[in-house]
C-alpha cells in the first residue's frame, strides 16, 4: 500500500471526508497534543473547531484545564461580560491562559456568539490539581448553595470542616504524604457530606433547572473527586502515584461523558496519554506507572461516539526523526498537513522503529498502538514550541 493512500491533506475537504469515513458521527472528537505548547498545533486546531462548528454541527470546545475555572470562559463567550485578560488569567490553569492560540479560540467563540442564536459551550474536563490538589471548597459550597434543606450540614460547618484554603493546596504533598490533610478526621467527615449532598441532588433534580443541575453535577463530581484524590495523597505505599495517576483521569472521563450527554457533539484538546484508548505509561523516578487514560474510559462508555485522532510531528524543534519511525515516513507525504487513517497506516508500515525524542515534553507515536487510533493529525514541521517547566 502506498502511504499516500492512507492520508488526506488536512483542509476543510480532507476533515469532512475522513469524519465521514468513521463508524458513527462521535459526540466526542478527541484531538490529542503529542507535546503541550505547540503554537502551529494551537493555531491548527482553531481552523479545525471553526471548520467543525459552521460545517459539522459541533457547538462545544473542551480543553485539558481546570473544569472549575473553565465556568468563568464558559460565561465570557456567553455573556462578553468582564474583560478578555481577565478571563484568560482567571479561567485556564497549567499556564494555558497565556497560550496565543487560546486566547484567539475565546475571542473567536465569544465573536461566533454574539452573530448567532445557536451558542457555543466551552469547558475545562480536568480536576483542579496538578500533582498536588485544590482545596474542595469551591466545589462544596457550590453544591451545598444550589440545594435545598434539611442538608447533612450548615455552611458554617462546612466552612469549619474546610478551614483554610492553603492546607489543602500545599505544594509539597505532591513529594511527601505526610503533609497531606487528606486522611484527618475533616477530611473524612467532608468525604461522607459529599456523598449525602450528592444523594440529594438526585433527590432535588425536578426542582433544579437544566443549567443548575449541570452545575450542580459538576460541582458534585469535583467534590467527591478531589476528596478521593487528598484521600490518596496521604498514601504513603508505593501504589501512590498510580492510583492518583488513574484518579485524575477517571476525573477527566466523568467531565468527559457529562460533556457528551449535555453538549455535544464537541472537540477536545488535551495530550495523547490522556485522550488515548490504550493504557497510558509513564516513568516516575524508578517507578512505571500504568492507568487506564480518560479516553480509554471514555471509549468504553460511548463506543463508537468517541473518536481520537493523535497528533504527531516529523520536525520538532530541532529533532528529526530517523526515517523508520512512523513520524519518518509520514515526512515523505506531499503535504505539510495531513490526516492520515491510523489503522490503514498500520496495515502500510511494518515494524517501524520506536522514535526517541531529545524532548522530554514531546511523545512519540507508538507504532504497536497504531490500531487503537481513528487518525492521526500529522504535522510536517513544529519549531514554535514553548518550553515546559
């Protein structure tokens, strides 16, 4: 098979006719980063929501940020209300609020809206953690104020349970446990109020509106799962890093699939590992770490209504890949963009050579995976690339 057979260039002609060439219409179009802070991977997938927005329906945009935060973005393109710097610095984390191309992505959602009756949704389907965590507060009280009594608590006491923020959010837990708060008594007594306030939104939802229980869903899963995740950051066995690896992303699906129940179909943006149907790897000091990603999850909860296309680069950088990786032979294509089916691909290239990348940000295609991908958005070149850390 010739490689060019298992490609299309990546214009508005080649994205309808390989959405097309899927098995169903996904409520979820997973678009993974193979590095973070890639600016032509950023301006690339704003041509790619443009595109699906006025051509294919699509009227959500989810990014790998924080899904609390991603409220205030959400409001912005809504409403226009507040300014535009205020809402890049307040409604991203991991520094994705200085990122041109999401800047550009809101101007333009918040432009689409004000000239269209049909509004678009933004979302943020990550917890609000890094490797440490955020204090629940937010979440708790969000839902404990959407609700209606007898509740399992005052607002005082859950303030009190809470205390102050920055024992929750103290950096060094992520390095040592025994500085976690997540196995202390308030810990455990708000780990049983965020179940009984869940419960009731169950019992409440006929009173609540369609945005309010949204909301208040969000704020239920956040709750609950940041909890869960000090809970483990207390852990001191050598399962702690797996099990808070698989937290987080069991965190992203449950955004995921309320995303896909409430406002799909939409695109979302977030690294490989994370978006991925295999297990994700990763070493950790002398550890191998291995989890089942949040698109894995996803997957197995929408079937075919979740699509993943990966994204990969022939030149990163100043890294040029040997041409018997799978990025060496997708640089032989004509195109300096390209979607290519995966799993023809596989099928074309035998037993190619792993890629190793001088960058510790960038990661490879792997060529024994090639079958569990629908498409990979191939770039020809990526030299505008921030550096992490």
């Amino acid at each position: 098979m010739d490689i060019k057979d298992t490609a299309l260039p990546l214009d508005a002609a080649g994205l309808s006719t390989f959405l097309r060439s899927l098995a169903a219409r996904p409520l979820l179009l997973g678009l993974g980063e193979a590095r973070h802070f890639v600016d032509e991977l950023g301006e690339l997938r704003n041509e790619m929501f443009r595109r699906l927005v006025e051509h294919e329906g699509y009227r959500s945009f989810a990014v790998e940020s924080d899904c609390l935060m991603g409220l205030v973005v959400d409001d912005y393109i809504a409403t226009g209300a507040g300014a535009l710097d205020d809402v890049m610095e307040r409604g991203f984390s991991h520094g994705f609020g200085a990122v041109p191309a999401n800047r550009e992505l809101v101007r333009w959602m918040r432009a689409y809206n004000e000239e269209h009756g049909e509004k678009l949704r933004f979302f943020g389907f990550d917890g609000p953690l890094e490797y440490w965590a955020a204090s629940p507060r937010q979440a708790l009280t969000g839902l404990h104020a959407l609700l209606d009594g007898p509740l399992p608590c005052t607002r005082e006491t859950l303030d009190a349970l809470l205390g102050p923020d920055d024992r929750w959010s103290n950096e060094a837990t992520a390095m040592d446990p025994s500085l976690s708060i997540g196995r202390s008594a308030d810990a455990q007594r708000l780990r049983v109020i965020a179940d009984d306030l869940v419960a009731l939104l169950d019992t409440q939802a006929p009173r609540l509106s369609a945005q309010e229980r949204e909301l208040a869903g969000l704020y239920g899963r956040t709750a609950v799962g940041l909890l869960r995740y000090h809970h483990w950051m207390a852990d001191a066995s050598p399962a702690r890093w797996t099990r808070l690896s698989a937290l987080r992303d069991a965190m992203m699906a449950a955004n995921l699939r309320a995303i896909a129940e409430h406002s799909g179909p939409a695109l979302v943006f977030a690294s490989n590992l994370h978006l991925q149907r295999n297990k994700s790897v990763m070493s950790f000091g002398d550890q191998r770490l291995e989890w089942w990603s949040a698109g894995a999850i996803t997957a197995t909860h929408l079937g075919d209504r979740y699509a993943f296309l990966a994204s990969a680069f022939g030149t990163a950088g100043d890294d040029i890949p040997s041409p018997d990786t799978v990025e060496g032979v997708l640089c032989t294509l004509p195109w300096d963009r390209s979607i290519v089916d995966a799993r023809r691909l596989a099928e074309a290239v035998t037993e190619p050579t792993p890629r190793v990348s001088h960058d510790f940000a960038y990661f490879p295609l792997d060529p024994s995976q090639l079958d569990l991908i629908d498409g990979i958005v191939f770039l020809k070149q990526a030299v505008r690339m921030a550096p992490l850390g």
